[in-house]
C-alpha cells in the first residue's frame, strides 16, 4: 500500500533534549512538509522540501532542523533551542511542490510532549 | 501575513439534517483553495481543490462553491451522517505555493 508513515506515534522528551521525528513515504512524491499543529491553530509550516538534498524554512522553522538525503524520507529534529515543542507534528508529501492544486497526502503524526 | 478564518469553530447537527460552514480568505492574489476532511484518529485527505471564481464541486454528499472576489468558500453537507463527523480545514494556496490552513471546523453528528 502506497502512504506515509511516521514513528513514533507518541514521543516524550526531556527538556534539553534533542529529538528526531520519522517521515517516509512511496509515492514516489518530490515535495514533503512538516506541519505543527497547535490547539485551536491552524497547522502551521516548519520546513518544506521540493527536491532531494534542497528544503525550505516555513513559518516557523526557529529551533527545527531537517535533511533530505532521500526521496522517501523527511526527518525533523526538534531541537532543545525551539522553547515551546509540545505539539502534534504532521508530515506530508505531494507530487511536487511548485503547484497551487496539488493534493497533499498526510502521515498519521506524532505527538511529542516535553516533561 | 494571509490569514484563513473558518467560521464557525464547531457545529452539532442532527443526522439527517444538512448543514454549511464558512471559509474566509483575503480576496486579493488568490491561487486556490483547498478542503481537506480530519476524522479523529485518521489522517487529513484532500476533499477539494478549487482555483475559478464562481466553481463548485461535488463529492457524495458534500459540495463546496468559490467566491474570489469575496474571499470565501462554503461547505454544504446534504443529509449529515455519523461518518460526516470530522474536522473540515481549508486552505490557501500563496504565492510560493504553500497552504495557509485555517483552525478547521469541527462537526459533530448526534444520533
């Protein structure tokens, strides 16, 4: 079955710790994207890549890395400098990014909660 | 900084009945607007892309209309079923090609 995934489904993290969220997909998709999802917010962009080895920041990019050495695969770290990481995180992907119409297929997310 | 506003935040509605909600946007450089269906524990899938003024698409049950020039979208859902229970986000395509998400409107159906 073609999707996404993303592992893990729940993650707890120390504070000062940094921490890496999975993303793969097959769909053989260009872009990929990682959103936050706040309470009562609308899912915001961290970072967004269009093509293998190139990635964008988002809106809010402070205190996230990602790489994308792969096609398939997208990961994000959430790094000790981002000041509030507690949230739902979602991965997406699309056939490319450079498109007003392209659908955007979802992981089932991981929800990451700082102690 | 484009804002997407979704009205209203959340709706019960008796199965069987049907129903609408609201998607605003600024008016101005539009590209598109997508709708997108969250049930809980699922992941969003895309129900709608819309890019002409005036457009209007059917999916079942559910169909969306497009107002460029006023910056808005409706949802309508004829018969509302349990399995219409979900969050409904919309979306705006911007310049560089990435989405503005609104909060979502979520829907519950009572029995």
């Amino acid at each position: 079955d073609g999707g996404i995934t993303q592992s893990p489904k729940y993650l707890f993290r120390k504070e000062g710790q940094n921490v890496t969220l999975s993303c793969e997909q097959n769909l053989n998709h260009d872009a990929m994207y990682w959103y936050r999802q706040d309470p009562g917010q609308g899912l915001r962009l961290i970072y967004y890549s269009q093509i293998v080895n190139d990635f964008q920041k988002g809106d809010i990019a402070e205190g996230y890395s990602v790489s994308r050495e792969k096609k398939e695969s997208f990961p994000l770290t959430v790094t000790s400098a981002q000041k509030n990481p507690t949230a739902f995180y979602l991965c997406a992907s699309s056939i490319g990014g450079g498109a007003t119409y392209n659908e955007q297929f979802f992981g089932p997310g991981t929800r990451l909660t700082v102690l | 900084i484009l804002n997407v506003e979704q009205s209203p935040q959340s709706l019960h509605v008796q199965e069987g009945d049907s129903t609408n909600f609201t998607c605003s946007f600024p008016s101005s450089n539009f590209y598109a607007l997508h709708w997108y269906r969250w049930e809980t524990a699922k992941s969003p899938e895309a129900l709608f892309v819309m890019t002409l003024n005036g457009d209007e698409k059917k999916k079942g049950r559910i169909s969306a209309t497009l107002n460029t020039k006023e910056g808005y979208s409706y949802l309508y859902i004829k018969g509302s079923q349990p399995e219409d229970s979900a969050t409904y986000l919309c979306a705006l395509s911007d310049s560089n090609y990435q989405l503005i998400w609104g909060a979502g409107t979520k829907l519950i159906i009572k029995p």
